[in-house]
C-alpha cells in the first residue's frame, strides 16, 4: 500500500462505512413501529448488522487518515457534507413497501460488491468483507422474499411496492459510477471498479422484481453526488437527530 | 462464557482463536461472530477479568477478521449444549444456490424441546441477530435457531 493510495483509500473507506452508517439509521428508526413483531426484531437486527459493519469500517478509514480520529469521531462529528453514502440510502424510511424496496435493491449491490471486496488485496478490508458479505446474504434473502410477497400480494401492497420501486429507480445508478478514487484503487487491486457490478447487480434484482409481478422502471436520469458531499435536504435532518447527543456532551466518552 | 448463550464458552464457540504469551504478558486473540454483535465488548472485559482473577493481570484481547468466523467451528459438544438449552444448533442449507429462492428448500429443523420437525419459521431474525424464530407445530412452542453462517 503506497503513500499515495491513501487519501483515496481513506475516501473509500469513507463511502463504504457511510453507505452502511445511514441506511443502518435509517432501518433503526423502525424500531418499535413495523407492521408486525417480527418485521420489528428483523429490520432492528439487520440495523445493527449494517451500523456494526459501518462502524468496523470507519474505524479502518480513521486508522488509514492516521490523524487519531476513532469511529465515533467519524460518525458523530462530520457534517453532512463531508459524509460519502450513496443518495439512496439516506432517503426516509417510508411506508414498509418503500423501505423494503430499498433494502432489497442496496443489498443486492452490497452483497456484489462486498464479495469482490474479500478479493482486496488490502487484508484487513478483505477480512471486514468476508464477514459482511455472509451478513448481507442473510439481509438480500429477507428483502427479497418480501419483495416477492409485496409485489405478488394483495393489490394494495402490489401498487405500494410499484410505487416505490419507480420513486428508487433513479437513485440505483449512482451504486455503479467511479471516478477518480475508484480507479486509484482499481489500479492498486485494493477494489472493484463499480460499473464492473452493474451487471451481476441487474440481473438478480430483475430477476426478483419479474418474479414479483412489478413492472421496471423506464431508464432515466440517475441522480447523484453523494460521493462528493452533495447531499439530499433528508441528509442533514437525519444526522441532527443521530448526533445531538453526542454533540451536546463534546469529549464525552462511554 | 458468552453473556447471550450462557451455557457455552467462547472457545467452544470458536470466538477464542489464540493466547499468545510473552515478555509484555497474555494476549488473548479473538475474532467477532457478527459484525454488529454488541456482546462483544461485554466478550472482551470478561476475558480480562477472568485472566486477571487467575493471576494474569494486564491481559490484553486482540481483534483478528481473517478468517471469517463461522458456526461450523462450533463444537460439536457444544451443539449439543445448545439444544439442551434450547436453542437449535446450525443447519447448514448448502442446497440453496440462489440469493432469494422461489420455494425455499431449507432443511427442516428440529425442535428442541420434542424433536418434532414440524416447525416453521416465523422471523429471520430474533431475540439476537445471530439467531431465528421458529415455532413447533407439535409441542406449540417458540423456539430460537442459531443461524449457520
């Protein structure tokens, strides 16, 4: 690992803990209103999993800053614009449909990307990786099977699913855009190139929405700029709420 | 032993990978079971609180990723345990190639409390991540699976 890989590293490291981190927070605010008590223990659960893994990796990306700052520094004490998720994990949470939708089509790409990832020639990312993907799996089996009973259910969870699906379609492109950071790593074998899990990506997400009954969204503009700061208005409300504690007790520790 | 399961150690559950000893004293390697695990904290201090009751103070935990853990390092005592606690043992269900199968062919699990295989999923998920929520048709009794991962 050269001297010269690792601001981009750090970036990375940045967007794979963040993408984790929100869409984490995201599934906690479930916690105690799902529709039913186990949709309740499971959305809660793989919170967990997702802010675990988050924080696994922006401990790793405060290591490679080397500047002394911890997961929690990370997490608690960056604004919105220095955050590095992708847009679609830090959209509200939704009806369950909404929310559903969006873990299946992130999970997918989660489970790709994180398999290529166990290849890294970076060890330490390799073996978070290994350890994540088994989760994910887990995570892409239960938000695909509720796709399938959602889309092919009763006409009114069909028609919610739909319509969140055409609301999240936009969003998807960006999980596959690379610039410059992606390719620093490419180059240095410590990553994949994003486009190169498009495909693996559409074909088990399609898959799973024909079977589902719901109809693919037309291609359109995919929106984007999370990776450079350029957040949604949704971004800062929900660190508000995430980080108020901790910024209200600066220097505080458990 | 593990705060969640109390009637297994975490070297029978293979959270305990190696204990190095040097100049500087014990160090105690260990490897997470999930990501998010929140007993692992609670693991690591009582590592160190039972290192240092046996006059090895100053022990130190050290957090290794590779090679993944998994529930086939799982004794097989250990499994046993689980069952008599109540809590059935890991199953692998290596028949499933695909990501989300349409009919899901898992391999029944058995109850532990009457061995019936007449049992149903009701939640992935349960009172821990690592763990499922099943019910017996027979002896009509939640039971947790530990997830073979």
């Amino acid at each position: 690992m050269t001297d010269s890989t690792s601001p981009a590293l750090f970036e990375y490291l940045l967007r794979l803990g963040d993408d984790r981190l929100v869409l984490g927070h995201r599934l906690s605010q479930w916690c105690g209103h799902a529709p039913i008590l186990e949709e309740d223990i499971a959305l809660a659960n793989i919170a967990l999993d997702l802010v675990g893994q988050g924080a696994l990796l922006l401990k790793l990306a405060g290591a490679t800053e080397g500047q002394g700052r911890s997961e929690d520094a990370l997490a608690y004490h960056r604004d919105a614009v220095e955050f590095r998720n992708a847009l679609i994990v830090e959209l509200p949470k939704g009806d369950f449909a909404f929310t559903i939708v969006r873990q299946f089509l992130v999970s997918v790409a989660s489970y790709f990307q994180l398999e290529a990832l166990t290849k890294s020639a970076h060890a330490e990312l390799a073996g978070i990786a290994a350890k994540a993907v088994k989760e994910t799996r887990y995570h892409v089996r239960h938000a695909g099977e509720w796709v399938l009973k959602l889309g092919d259910g009763t006409e009114e969870s069909h028609h919610r699913a739909q319509d969140a699906l055409d609301a999240l379609w936009r969003y998807t492109g960006e999980l596959f855009m690379g610039d410059e950071v992606d390719a620093a790593l490419v180059r240095a074998g410590v990553a994949p190139d994003p486009a190169s899990l498009e495909p693996a990506w559409r074909a088990q997400a399609t898959d799973v929405l024909r079977r589902a009954t719901l109809q693919l969204p037309a291609d359109v503009y995919m929106q984007r700029g999370g990776r450079t700061g350029r957040h949604t208005e949704h971004l800062g409300h929900m660190l508000a709420e995430m980080q108020i504690v901790a910024r209200s007790h600066p220097g505080a520790e458990w | 032993m593990d705060p969640e399961v109390p009637v297994l150690s975490v070297v029978e559950l293979g959270i305990v990978r190696d204990v190095e000893l040097d100049d500087a004293g014990v160090t105690v390697v260990v490897t997470p079971t999930y990501s998010g695990c929140p007993a692992m904290r609670t693991i690591e201090d009582e590592i160190v609180a039972a290192l240092g009751a046996a006059g090895f103070p100053g022990a130190r935990v050290r957090t290794v990723f590779s090679p993944a853990w998994t529930t086939d390092w799982i004794a097989p005592e250990a499994r046993e345990k689980l069952r008599a606690y109540g809590i059935a043992p890991p199953v692998r269900d290596d028949a499933s190639e695909e990501l989300v199968p349409l009919h899901r062919r898992a391999p029944a699990v058995e109850c532990p409390y009457c061995r019936s295989t007449r049992t149903e999923m009701r939640s992935e998920f349960g009172s821990t991540a690592c763990k499922a929520t099943l019910f017996c048709l027979d002896c009509r009794q939640p039971f947790e699976l530990f997830k073979a991962i």
